[in-house]
C-alpha cells in the first residue's frame, strides 16, 4: 500500500480529525464521549414514558368524569320531561267523574284531577276581586293542565307572587307562562289563555268532565263556569 494511501485510511479511520486529535488517546477519549452523549440523549425518553403514561391516566379519568356528569345531567332531564310533559296528551279523552259540587267550596285551592287527560277543577267565587283571582266567574271550571304554548303541564302556585298578588296563580315552569285563577292569560309567550273542558253536574251534584269536549282558552273562562 502506498503511503497516500495509508494515510487516507487513516484519516479516514479518525472520522476526518485534524492532525492534533488523531493519536490514539483521543480517539479513545471521543468515542467515550460519543457513547456518553448518545446515553445522555436516550435518558428523556426513558424519563417520559412513565410521565405519558401518567398524562394518558389524568385524561382518561378526566373523560370518565365529564361523562358521568353528562349521563347525570341527561338523566335528570329526562326525569324532569317526563314530570312536566302531561299524560295522554293525544289520548282521545272520555267523561270522568269528579266528585260531588260539596267536595270544592267556592274559592277552594284548585284540584288536580288526573286520568287520561289531566286538568284542574275549579270553583271560581265571584266575590274573589284580586288580579289572579275568578275574574266574576261563579262555579266550576275545568282547566285542561296542558299549556297552549309547547304542552307543558301547568302547576297551581298557592304561593307565587305576580304583580303583587301573592294569592296562587298557574304558572308554566317550562316558559313562565302565567294564569289567573280562572286560567286567563296574564304573561309569556302562550298564545291563549289556558283551554277548559266541558262541566256537567247532574240534580245530585255529581261532577263529571267531559275531557273529549276542549274550548280553547280565552278571556272569556270566567263565563264558562257552570253553577250547581
């Protein structure tokens, strides 16, 4: 071999280094330090899978919690709906008997009659002057409890203040849709007052509702009560 050649193996050899690093020593000396900083370079990644690891637990657990509190959420909404929305809405209705006229005084708290189609019987007192009172209706109403808004059912309030009349008034949850006693249209966005059905009372005083036979709502309910 020739001494070119030599001496390009060499140089070769000790990776292009100038002549004042190439003994033998230093050689040695470099590939310590390469092998240093290579384990120097693989430390963070042996470092972050632990630290990965940790970060994929916090998210999975931070997606199990908002997701459990989805599903809550979802499920008391879903229990509120089914409170508020009322029963047999599209049922075709039927006559049910309510009682005698001796179970509701006039001006009594309104009940609430349950079946097919639910409503609130009423018996309105003429002498009741306040604003969510009969407004000079005298006997019984039946308020269907549906609201002509979206369908919600409407609650009496015995104790809701409205316009400084703290005496009960019907008032929608869904909306805020208020009625008074004889269930006109006070407030919100219901289009009409609340619709009635038709009362019979026979020579007995029995009462029985005709919940097939609905009148849609208006200023006009006070009239609609039937006397004993």
């Amino acid at each position: 071999m020739s001494h070119s050649t030599a001496e390009a193996s060499t140089e070769s050899a000790a990776g292009g280094l100038p002549p004042s690093v190439r003994s033998p020593a230093s050689l040695v000396a470099l590939a310590h330090r390469r092998v240093t900083v290579t384990r120097a370079a693989a430390t963070p990644a042996i470092i972050a899978a632990p630290f990965e690891r940790g970060r994929s637990r916090r998210a999975f657990l931070r997606a199990s919690f908002w997701t459990s509190v989805g599903l809550t959420v979802a499920g008391s909404a879903g229990l509120l709906l089914d409170y508020l929305w009322p029963r047999g809405v599209r049922s075709p209705g039927g006559l049910v008997e309510a009682g005698t006229v001796a179970d509701y005084p006039p001006g009594a708290e309104p009940a609430l009659i349950r079946g097919e189609r639910e409503f609130w019987l009423v018996n309105l007192d003429p002498a009741e002057t306040r604003a969510g009172g009969s407004g000079g209706g005298a006997g019984l109403l039946a308020l269907w409890r549906k609201c002509p808004h979206l369908g919600c059912s409407v609650p009496w309030l015995p104790r809701f203040e409205f316009k400084g009349d703290r005496a009960g008034w019907f008032r929608c949850p869904c909306h805020m849709s208020t009625y008074t006693r004889a269930g006109v249209l006070v407030h919100g966005p219901a289009p009409r007052s609340m619709d009635t059905m038709l009362v019979v009372i026979d020579a007995d005083g029995v009462i029985t509702v005709d919940t097939r036979q609905i009148t849609r709502g208006g200023v006009g309910n006070p009239e609609r009560a039937v006397r004993p």
